[in-house]
C-alpha cells in the first residue's frame, strides 16, 4: 500500500502542485469539478444523510484521493460512492480498526448476575 500512496501522492504534486488536503476550496472545484451525475449523487446524499456543503466538499475530495489511489485522471461516480460510504462509516463510529479482544472485559470485573 506505501508505494500507491507514494504514487498518489506524487499525481497530486505534479498536477496541482499541492496535496488535494491543503488546497483551498476554490482551487480544488477548478481541479476537480464535478459533473451532472457526481452532482445528482452528492445532492441526493446531502437531502439523505444530511451532509452539510463543507461536509460535501470532504466527501469530494476524499473522491479524488481515492481516484488518485487508483490512478484515474477524472472522479467517476464510484469514486464518489465509496467516498460516501467511508463517510458514512465514520460518522457511524466504525472507522476505526478493532483489534480482537479490544472491547472485552474479563469476567471478575463484571458483577456476578443475581441467583433466583
């Protein structure tokens, strides 16, 4: 994975001149403007899950990261679904990687249930 995102990276410097994380917002939509059907998806996610337009802005830039992962010169749709699902995963609280046993607690911190 370090290497394609290496690789992504680089795409993002020599094409802007800058990571797609420290353009400013009016850079970024000259970059990356979205077409008629990216629009249409962001809009219905906007009324759906109540993104606000900062919030949309993040999902379309997550979108050209994972297109620069991919190396694809334009953000399809697809990049822009996948950029909503890992929003939706994070606002769900499961971005982040459990290891097993991390929400365990052992038995002898537990009270012991009562006897009938």
């Amino acid at each position: 994975m370090r290497p394609r995102v290496a690789r992504a990276r680089e795409r993002q410097l020599t094409r802007q001149g800058a990571l797609n994380s420290a353009l400013a917002d009016h850079d970024f939509e000259r970059i990356c403007p979205p077409d008629a059907e990216i629009r249409e998806l962001l809009q219905l996610a906007a009324a759906r899950v109540k993104l606000s337009a900062r919030g949309l802005k993040r999902v379309l830039r997550l979108a050209r990261t994972i297109a620069d992962l991919e190396a694809a010169e334009v953000v399809t749709v697809h990049h822009v679904s996948e950029a909503l699902l890992f929003r939706s995963l994070d606002a769900a609280g499961l971005d982040t990687p459990v290891r097993p046993g991390a929400y365990h607690r052992p038995n002898h911190t537990r009270p012991a249930p009562p006897v009938h």
